[in-house]
C-alpha cells in the first residue's frame, strides 16, 4: 500500500462526515486526495467504505465499538491484507455473505489502486 494510513483516515473520515450531512462524497473526497496526488481513488474509497458499512452491519467512523479511529485503523489493515476479512470474528462481520464477498473484492481492488496511485 502506497497511501499512508493517516491518509485513509482522513479520507475515511471525510467520507462519514459527508455522508451524514448528504453531501457530494466523491467530490470531497477528491477536494481532499487530489493535492495530495491520490485523486483517483476518491471514487475507491467511496466504494470500499460503503461495502465495508453493509459488511459489518452498521455506520463506519461513527461511534466505533473498537475506540477512537478504530475503524479507520481496521480499514487501514483490510486494505494492506484484504486476507485478514477472512480472519475477523464472526461477530464483528453483520452483513450478508454477498456483502463480505463484494467487501473483500473492494478490498482487492483498492489494494491494487494505492499500489498504482
């Protein structure tokens, strides 16, 4: 992964905030990724924050059960090894089985992204 993780943070948290207040999220996002030279991932982060969210069967970056910038820390960890979805606790993952599958190909996917950013 090329994109640091404080990075993705930012990002992540951009993303909750915009989507709560029904904003342009791929427009902020790239407002927040392109001085940074990661504007084509704004879309990426888009996608794999909203299968993450119907993954783990609740809203991400909002009153995280795992503590301060805890999912933005798990983010962080999916994306540099997608694998680890597979090793989370049945618990923590909510969503349906098509839900964890598509998360883990966004996870791929935006693995492959950062690497090319």
């Amino acid at each position: 992964m090329t994109m640091p993780p404080a990075v993705i943070a930012r990002a992540a948290r951009c993303w909750r905030r915009t989507r709560d207040e029904r904003g342009p999220v791929q427009q902020r996002l790239h407002a927040l990724l392109a001085p940074l030279g990661y504007d084509m991932l704004a879309p990426v982060i888009d996608s794999v924050m909203t299968l993450g969210e119907a993954c783990l069967g609740r809203p991400l970056c909002r009153g995280c059960p795992f503590g301060p910038d805890g999912d933005e820390a798990l983010l962080c960890q999916l994306i540099a090894d997608p694998d680890q979805l597979a090793r989370l606790a049945p618990c923590r993952v909510k969503g349906c089985p098509a839900a964890r599958r598509l998360f883990a190909g966004a996870l791929a996917s935006t693995s492959v992204m950062m690497a090319m950013a």
